[in-house]
C-alpha cells in the first residue's frame, strides 16, 4: 500500500530538538533528506515561526500550533505513544502521524525485569539498611520458577517474556486483545480473562500505550485477584491504575508492593502516600529514556524520509482511532 502523502517539489523539514535529537542525529536526518530543506528548532516560538511551511515535522506539533500548519502532512513523535497527538483537529485531519513504537523494547523490558529483581532481592530493604549503619542478614528470593503476567504483549511485551522465560527460567503468561500463541509465553489469555492471569502471577507487568479502553483497568477488584506476595510493575502509563485503589491495597497487604515508572498524575504530588511507602519504589517515568532509544527513533525517522520520497509505506503507523 502506498503512502497517501502527496509529495511536494521542495520539502520543507522541521525538526524539534527537545525530543533529545543530539547533534550526530541531526547531522542523519541532514543525510537521509540532502534535497529537503530541514531546520531544527528549540522552544514553542521558533516551531511557530517555522511551522506555516513544514511538511513534516519531527515532534509533538500541539494543540495549540495546529492551526498554524497548513501545509502540514506528516508528524513523527520520537517516543513510543502517540497521545501528545491525538486531539481532535489532528485526528480529523489528513496529517499521517508515526511514533517510534518498538524502539523502546530494550530498555523498558530490562526496567521492569530491574524491578522485579529489586524486589526479589529485597534491595529496597537493603537501601534502608544502609542508610540506617544496620547490618541485618535475611532469606531474599528468585525469580527462577516465578510467574510472570505480562499486561500487553506488543513488542516491549515479547521482549520482555523473552528475557524472564529464557535469561530468568520463569513461567510467562499475558493478555492480548485477540489471543494467540507467541513465543516465550506460557498460555496467553483474553483480556476478559484478566483476573484469572492476576490470580496466577508472582509479578503483574503493566507494558501498554494510553488509550480510553486501558484507563483504570486496574481497579480495587483486579488488586484484589492478585496473591497478597505479587507486586504490581506499571512501565506503560499511570493512568492505567486507579490510584486510590492502588495505595489501599499496598497499605492493607492486598499485594506485597508496586514497582511505578508511570504515575498518575506525573509528577507525583510531594505528599502522594506513594512517595513513603517502603514497599513501592519509583522511577520519573524514564524506562525508555535512553540514548539507545533515540538512536532507533531518529533511524526511523530517517527511513520514513526515504519511505515518503519514495511512496512508500511509512513504519510507525498510529491508528487514529485505538491510538
């Protein structure tokens, strides 16, 4: 299937930095366009001035510069979701959005595998230990024969049932929309059969984008299915948890603790209970913030350029409607 761009004679590029674009991936995306003009821009000014004439624009465009692209017909967003780009005139629009959905595999798998070890090994207890000149010796745990439930299986998903089946020896279950065998999960069940996957695993992985049909899906009566020695680790999105629910459960014993990349809201209030508690330990939202990331984010940039030259399909594609 062909792109549906119409290509212009001279494109007009724009490119903004604040998606952490360092001066190597500039230097690409200069390559990978040499007949393009392409201007990169720092701040919410400059890619309004340089918006009427962009044809593609590399980062968020917001809501409110929209009006401001009127030659506007291909946004990519460098991280994995879509959401700074889904409101209405954007989705009404003619505008082909991409993201770098997949880049990001890596490093969120190794983060959630990260907390589970923390967990496991009891690290948070540890910390404390040290902070306190303490010196007090205690059984910790494996993750070896532990039951992992794996909550989206898109590509951070089967990364991350690879590295706990094959690198940690562990049972590997998850939920998809449409159930299907995939390699290195166990049994993959239906998303209406959430509860059973919850009532089943050691560790709950949290690994999806934001959509209305995921926000609050883990509520008081999912916390608790899950055993009362399970941790929750949310590495997709924090309104995917209802957060009243989730603090009751960790300060009532429901489930032993919750590993929290993705918060809502973010940032955390000063005084969110979240922030004191022993048994949850937080990351400001950065499981993909690595340069790793960007680097195959700016590769697909740079490959969607040709793509688009070349009427080509385009990788990255955002449904407009599930997101």
């Amino acid at each position: 299937m062909p792109s549906p761009f119409a290509r212009p004679e001279a494109l007009h590029v724009v490119v903004r930095l604040e998606q952490g674009i360092s001066p190597e991936m500039q230097e690409r995306i200069r390559q990978a366009s040499p007949d393009a003009e392409v201007i990169f821009v720092q701040g919410e000014a400059a890619l309004a001035e340089a918006l009427p004439d962009a044809h593609v624009v590399g980062g968020v465009v917001p809501r409110s510069l929209f009006p401001l692209a009127k030659c506007l017909r291909w946004v990519h967003n460098f991280p994995a979701g879509a959401e700074p780009l889904l409101y209405p005139e954007m989705r009404e629009s003619n505008v082909i959005l991409t993201t770098s959905k997949g880049a990001h595999a890596i490093p969120i798998s190794e983060h959630c595998v990260m907390f589970m070890l923390m967990f496991a090994h009891r690290m948070p207890e540890f910390g404390a230990q040290q902070r306190e000149g303490r010196w007090d010796r205690f059984f910790i745990d494996e993750l070896a024969g532990k039951t992992v439930g794996i909550i989206g299986l898109g590509n951070i998903g089967r990364e991350l049932a690879r590295k706990c089946q094959v690198g940690f020896g562990m049972r590997v279950v998850g939920t998809a929309r449409t159930p299907r065998p995939t390699p290195h999960v166990d049994q993959v069940y239906a998303t209406a059969d959430l509860k059973t996957m919850l009532a089943e695993s050691d560790f709950v992985c949290m690994i999806l984008p934001g959509t209305p049909e995921t926000r609050g899906m883990i509520g008081e009566a999912e916390l608790r299915a899950m055993k009362p020695t399970s941790y929750l680790i949310n590495c997709g999105r924090g309104a995917h948890v209802v957060v009243s629910a989730l603090e009751r459960a960790l300060r009532e014993g429901w489930i032993a603790g919750a590993g929290l990349d993705a918060t809502d809201p973010e940032p955390l209030p000063a005084d969110s209970p979240l922030r004191s508690m022993p048994n949850v330990i937080i990351t400001p939202h950065l499981a993909g913030l690595t340069w790793g990331t960007r680097n195959r984010g700016a590769d697909r940039f740079c490959r969607n350029i040709l793509h688009l030259l070349r009427d080509e399909p385009l990788e990255g594609l955002v449904d407009r409607v599930a997101g």
